[in-house]
C-alpha cells in the first residue's frame, strides 16, 4: 500500500515538476486567494460490473504542486475484485482488467480558469492502483463540477460483465489559501 502511494506520489510529482519549470512564478501573497498545495479527492465510489461478478472502488484526485495552481489529476482504485466459484478474487497479471477512464473538471464559475479533460486507460495487474494523468496547467481554487466515466473490463470475465459508471460531482473543492 505505502509502495503504490509512493508510486503515485513520485508519477505525479515528476508531471508536476516539468510543469513548474516550464512556468515562471507570478503570484504574490497580495494577489488573493490561491489553490492549496496537496491533494485534493472526491470520495471512494464502490460499483460493480453488470450482474454483480465485478467490483472495485475509485476516486478522483487533483494534486496541487504550489500555490501557482499547477495541478495533475488522477485516478484511483482500490478493491479491484472478481466473483467466480463462490469466491472474490483479486485482480492479477493473470486474470488483469482493462481499464479506461475520462475525467472532465469544468471551470471555477466564480473565480474561473480553465476546463480541463483528461482521458487515459490501463491494464490493472493488482487490487488497486493509479493512473496519472500528468499536468492539468494552472487551476484556480474553489468548487468545482467534475463528470467521471469509468470502464473496466475484467478481471477473469469479458464485456458482458463490464463495470461502465458515469459520476458527477457538483461539489469538488480545490481550497483555496490566502498566504
């Protein structure tokens, strides 16, 4: 678990730092609110695939390098299982899932900044894992509207069984810092 997270921390701190040195620093303190650094998710969302054969866990996750707004989005699963004989199996290399996900993040309607949309897919070899998504640009903190679509495929069973999920968040937040 602390190996995985380490993983994802490292990912998206390498996508966060090309960003930092591809941008010179422009705020000040005096220049108002700005986004929080650290990282900032939506709550785990537990689903299961057609007729129940399928389960995992996920969440979306927005990390904020610096008080500049450079950002990366990710996301999450944990609990990557499957039924089959009376049992839940894990995911594994041998029995993997393949997996896509689009995240849509619309602009602050107060403060603005851009929308952002980020698509990528995976193949899932463990219980759970991440998929970064790399640098977002710069956001503005404050909430936001976040649509999520999730597809997996897998582990052991094929489309017919597929995990397919659509989530909105009207409520996201990216806090915002005023030092």
């Amino acid at each position: 678990m602390k190996l995985r997270h380490l993983a994802r921390a490292t990912a998206a701190a390498a996508a966060l730092a090309v960003s930092v040195l591809a941008a010179p620093a422009t705020a000040s303190a005096d220049d108002g609110p700005h986004p929080e650094a650290g990282t900032h998710c939506t709550g785990w969302e537990e689903v299961y695939g057609r007729d129940g054969y399928t389960f995992t866990a996920f969440r979306t996750c927005v990390q904020v390098g610096d008080r500049e707004g450079r950002s990366a989005m990710y996301i999450e699963t944990d609990k990557n299982t499957y039924w089959w004989g009376g049992a839940w199996y894990n995911t594994t290399p041998g029995y993997d899932a393949r997996v896509s996900a689009t995240v849509t993040m619309d602009a602050n309607p107060v403060q603005g900044g851009p929308s952002v949309s980020q698509r990528g897919s995976w193949t899932q070899t463990s219980r759970g894992e991440e998929l970064v998504f790399g640098p977002i640009g710069i956001i503005r903190c404050g909430v936001r509207h976040l649509d999520v679509t999730y597809y997996q495929v897998g582990g052991y069973y094929d489309a017919d069984r597929a995990i397919d999920v659509k989530r909105s968040y009207d409520d996201f937040v990216i806090p915002c810092s005023f030092d």
